[in-house]
C-alpha cells in the first residue's frame, strides 16, 4: 500500500501538533473531564469497581478516582474506564455508536499523571483520541456491533494509542505502529447482552489500557502493522 492509513494518521496528527486547541473545543474537553471524573465519582463504590481495583496486580503512581490505592498507568486507566461507563450515563457519539470520553479520558489521565505532561499536551491528546475514536466508527456504522463486537471496546484501543501518541509527542513512525500494535490488542464481544454479565462495563478500561501498552510497546521499538 503507497500509503498506510496510520501512517497518514501520524501525518496529520504531527501537522496539528503545535497548533492551539480551539477555545470552543478546550471547553469541551474540560466538561468531558469533569463528566467522566464525576462518573468515576458516582461508581466507586460499586462490585464491579472494586473487582476491578482488587484484580490489578501492579502498583505504581496513578490515581484510581475515589480509592486509596494507587496502580500503574495500565491499571489506572483500566478501572477509572471501568468505572466511567458501568452505569451508562456517560457521553454517546451515535455515529458508531461509540462511548469515547471513558476511554480517552481515563487513558490521557494516567498517562499525563505518570508522565507528569502539562495541560496543552493533555487536551491535544483528549482531542485526537475522541476524533479519531469517533471518526473510525464511522466507516462502518453498526455493522461492528451486527458482527458481535462492541464497537466501544474494538474502536477505543486505537482511539486510546492515538491520543496518548499525540500526547506524548512520538515520531510518526512510532505514532503508525502504536496504531497497528493497538488494531490487534483491539477486543470486546457484545456477549453481555445474553446473560447481562459485567464485561460491557470494563471494555472502556480495557480499551484505555490497551491503548497505553500499544503506545510504550511502540516506544520501545515494537513494530506494529501500518495498514491498520
């Protein structure tokens, strides 16, 4: 292929780069921080969340909202994700439909807080993870979840290592595999809906953290497929 979709992805993500957030935009970004954060809030002290702090087994310096204990980037990501979408009430994008603040959001938090990142970079990253969830839903609307995915679970691994790439500055080359890394650790079947199991709630967090490990793999020199 004369040209890889990621790696046209990195070109236009690294053209935008220095370019400010745009006031209407940075208002939106800041009231999807507040609003995922307040779900976070809202579901600390459900089952489900707690299974997911207990399950983590690595620690480190990132915050898990409302809970004592503190966990690594992954695992951050993995339950506030967890906890943003496990009673439903957070943003839809109906394009896909895709749920993009609790991935993006919980994945651009750890990542800023263990990388210690300044605001502009934060934003620039919420605002090409959600774009880029958002935009790839739309190549195929619904038909992700007629072939028994969640489109939330599938598209947000990738929304997740774009934004975090973005946030984090990465060459293009680097910016490409992370896409590719994270198109194959991509995952969430909408089995759920059988027995109303838990699994739909931690897909977000589990999209989150894929989206970090595809970033720091790419970092370290994984090579990952280009035409994803």
């Amino acid at each position: 292929m004369k040209h890889p979709v990621a790696a046209e992805l990195a070109k236009v993500v690294a053209a935008a780069r220095d370019r400010p957030v745009p006031a209407k935009l940075r208002e939106t970004l800041e009231m999807l921080l507040i609003d995922i954060g307040g779900l976070c809030v809202a579901a600390r002290e459900t089952d489900y969340v707690g299974a997911a702090v207990q399950s983590w087994d690595s620690e480190g310096n990132g915050t898990a909202i409302g809970h004592a204990r503190v966990l690594d980037a992954a695992g951050a990501a993995f339950v506030n994700g967890t906890a943003a979408h496990g009673e439903d009430f957070d943003d839809t994008f109906e394009g896909g439909p895709v749920h993009a603040g609790a991935v993006i959001v919980p994945a651009l938090l750890a990542v800023a807080e263990r990388r210690n990142l300044g605001g502009s970079d934060l934003l620039f990253g919420l605002a090409v993870g959600v774009e880029v969830m958002c935009r790839a839903s739309l190549v195929a609307p619904k038909r992700i979840h007629q072939a028994g995915f969640h489109p939330t679970a599938v598209l947000g691994a990738m929304g997740a290592a774009a934004g975090v790439a973005a946030a984090l500055r990465v060459d293009e080359t680097t910016f490409a595999s992370a896409q590719g890394i994270a198109g194959s650790m991509a995952s969430g079947i909408i089995e759920y809906l059988a027995e109303g199991a838990s699994t739909k709630r931690m897909h977000p967090g589990w999209a989150a953290q894929a989206g970090i490990r595809a970033v720091e793999l790419a970092r370290a020199g994984f090579d990952g497929p280009r035409t994803v």
